[in-house]
C-alpha cells in the first residue's frame, strides 16, 4: 500500500511549522509517539514513578516484541538504550581483544566507532584496517572478501553513513564475516526506519540504531541487538542489578537475554514512545516508507542537479533518503541556519564526524539534505528556491 501522505502530515504536528529535511538528524515525531511519551510523563506525575512503571508494564515491554518484530529478531536479542552510540559501546566493549587482532571497516565509519576502534588499538595492540571503497563509493565486497583472515576478529560497517545517500552492501558483508567467522556488527543508524532491515537477511551479529532519527522516536532512545549466537561470548562491560543479579556475598549471575547490555534506571516515557514509533511505522509497512522516501530523494537530487553551483556528492548503487550536497562558494554549515531561518530544516556533515572518508575526497563539509514520507514535493522545491546563487571560488 503507498502511503496516505496526508494522513501522515496529520499526525504530524510540525508539518504545518518547518519544512523538516532534517532526518537523517532527528525526525518529527508523530502525535501517537507524542501522546504515548506525555501520557506516561503524566502518569509518573500522578502516580509516582515506579507505580507508573508497574502500572505500563505491559506497554514497556511491547517495546522489545515491536523492535523484535521490525528486524525479524527475537525479544530476547534486544536491549534499549539512550542512544545508538552506547547500545554500540555496550557491544563493541565487550568483546575481547589480544594484540594482532585485526578490525575491518569502512571508510564511511561514523566518527563514535572510529574513536572507539583506534582507543581500543591504543590499548590492545589491535589493528584498525579500512576496506576500501569500490568505484561506487561503497564498502568493496571483493576488496574485503581479500582483507579477511583468523586474525580478522570484527567487521564493523555502517549501513547508511552519516554524510551521504548510500547504502552499504550490508548482506553480502554478511556473507563474507560468516565465511571469515568474525563478529559482525552493523551500525544501522541511518537505515532503521527508512528501509526494510532484517537482521537474519543481512547475516549481522550485532545491530545498533537510535529512535529518533528515521524511526521517529523520542530523542533519547537506542537499540542494541546481539544475536542468540552472541550472549554469551560477549562480556558486558558494565553490569548493573538489573543486567545482572547480585546472588550470594561473592557471587553474581548475568542475565541469559540481550538485556545484559542495559542499566536499570531509564526514560520509561522515551521506552514506550520508541514502542509506539516501532508500531507506526510497521503499520505504514517498511517497503512503502522505502519506495517513497527513495523517489523523492530521487526528484530532490534531480532539482539540485539542475542548479547552478550545486554539487551532489552522494554515492553508491543503492540510494536512500540523504541527499548530500554543496553550493559553490559556500560554508555548508553557515547554511543551516541561514535556511533554519526560513524554517527550512537541514544540517551539514562535517569533516570531524567521518573524516576517514570526507577528507579522503577532500570535502570539509556537506549540506544533507534528509527527506521522510511526510515530505512533499512542494517542500523540495522550497529548499531549492530557497538556497543562495553560487559565488565565485
Ligand atoms: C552512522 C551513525 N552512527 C551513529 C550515530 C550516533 O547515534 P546516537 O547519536 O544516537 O548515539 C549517528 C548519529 O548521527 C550516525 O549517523
């Protein structure tokens, strides 16, 4: 079923304030997810905190079946958190290292797990290798088929990165980690809630995705999957009385599930209201949100094409909603808000955050442009109305 636009931007209180092409940053949420997360605020107010949890009991863990059922995972594979970063550090810091072990990723890694790779290279003597990209600006599929050996212990991919519209071979990555016997761990960031992710399809170990972004969650929310397979070779790297249980004066028990990954103390608003984000968007079905946002990155990228000065800069076979881009003779990121002022809502990729793959193709920094199925095409001719003339050098 395509997707009832209208009805979309019903829900969706700030289509009537901004023209949002902001994400890929965090989306709009819709009324649902709204008065779900007020709603519980409201009950804490009335009830008291832990009453209110007691009494949601039941809404909190939907939350788990709906995250379980929008990546074809079990319950038990899934841990929340309060962003992608630390549901990816939970995973990623558990895992044991020895010198000589070697990490394989991306050139397009998010500036979070680089950091994370090259602390851990400090630490353990670890090598930190990048695949290079093929000729569409992808993760090369046979460059890493050649880069794998015993020593590779993680392959570490980012789905969709944070500065451009592509969307890594993700799957065939799978099949390779499988073959090798490394760990794979796929940041989904960019990807969950804009297309169809399936963590069995994709052969990944370990996923991490925030709530805010394309799924359009509360902010402060985050996933962790780690797969059956995984429980129980990774350590957390740090427990709780909820990931663990304190069972005798010189013993404790971690927990046999996913939630080994968590702490006890969370949003339980932000919880449910990545539960009733999860729903909307199943309800709406992964494959129409795809074909939609797709075709109109697609008209967006087309419009861009035909302005003078503008340079589109995104890459690969597949694409998806980011559009990246720069106007000739511009600071991208003095553009934001200048167009913020005009409630035209974007942001700009800078080279702090993926250098390893912006400074490879010498670019300080990037206009994204992050369109949703709520966007229309009235609102990509907006921005492109809206954006200044070109200036010389
Ligand atoms: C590719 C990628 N990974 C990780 C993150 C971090 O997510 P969070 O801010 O929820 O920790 C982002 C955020 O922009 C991202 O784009």
């Amino acid at each position: 079923m395509p997707i009832d636009v209208e009805l979309a931007r019903q829900d969706t209180a700030g289509c009537a304030g901004v023209t949002h092409l902001n994400n890929a940053g965090a989306s709009l949420p819709p009324r649902q997810v709204v008065d779900a997360v007020v709603d519980h605020l409201r009950l804490e107010e009335r009830s008291g905190g832990y009453e209110a949890a007691a009494a949601a009991a039941g809404r909190i863990e939907h939350t788990y079946d709906a995250l379980a059922e929008l990546i074809g995972a079990g319950r038990h594979e899934i841990a929340l958190h309060e962003n992608a970063t630390r549901a990816w550090d939970m995973a990623f810091y558990g895992l044991r290292w020895q010198p000589g072990d070697r990490i394989l990723t991306s050139r397009s890694e998010y500036a979070s797990n680089a950091i994370a790779y090259l602390q851990t290279a400090d630490r353990y003597g670890v090598q930190v290798e990048l695949v290079p990209d093929d000729e569409h600006g992808q993760v090369s599929v046979p460059a890493l088929r050649e880069l794998v050996d015993e020593r590779v212990k993680l392959i570490g991919i980012t789905h969709v990165p944070t500065q451009g519209g592509l969307v890594n071979p993700a799957a065939e990555i799978g099949a390779v980690a499988r073959a090798a016997g490394a760990v794979y761990l796929l940041d989904a960031c960019q990807s969950i809630g804009q297309l169809p992710v399936d963590v069995r399809e994709i052969g990944c170990d370990l996923l991490t995705a925030p709530g805010r972004k394309y799924l359009r969650g509360p902010r402060g929310t985050g996933f962790l999957y780690c797969s059956e397979r995984l429980l129980d070779t990774l350590e957390p790297p740090f427990l709780d009385l909820s990931s663990a249980s304190w069972t005798g004066p010189d013993s404790y028990r971690v927990r046999d599930d996913a939630r080994r990954f968590e702490s006890w103390e969370s949003s339980l608003a932000g919880r449910i209201g990545l539960g009733v984000a999860v729903d909307y968007a199943l309800g709406l079905g992964l494959p129409a949100i795809e074909a939609r946002v797709t075709a109109l990155a697609a008209g967006l990228r087309e419009r861009l094409l035909a302005l003078p000065g503008v340079t589109l800069h995104d890459r690969g076979t597949r694409q998806c909603g980011i559009v990246s881009f720069t106007v000739a003779g511009h600071d991208s990121a003095a553009l934001v808000p200048e167009l913020r002022a005009q409630r035209i809502n974007v942001s700009a990729a800078l080279l702090g955050s993926a250098r390893w793959d912006l400074a490879e193709r010498g670019l300080e920094s990037l206009l994204r442009a992050s369109v949703h199925y709520y966007n229309t095409e009235e609102e990509l001719d907006r921005l492109c109305a809206a954006l200044p003339a070109p200036l010389p050098g």
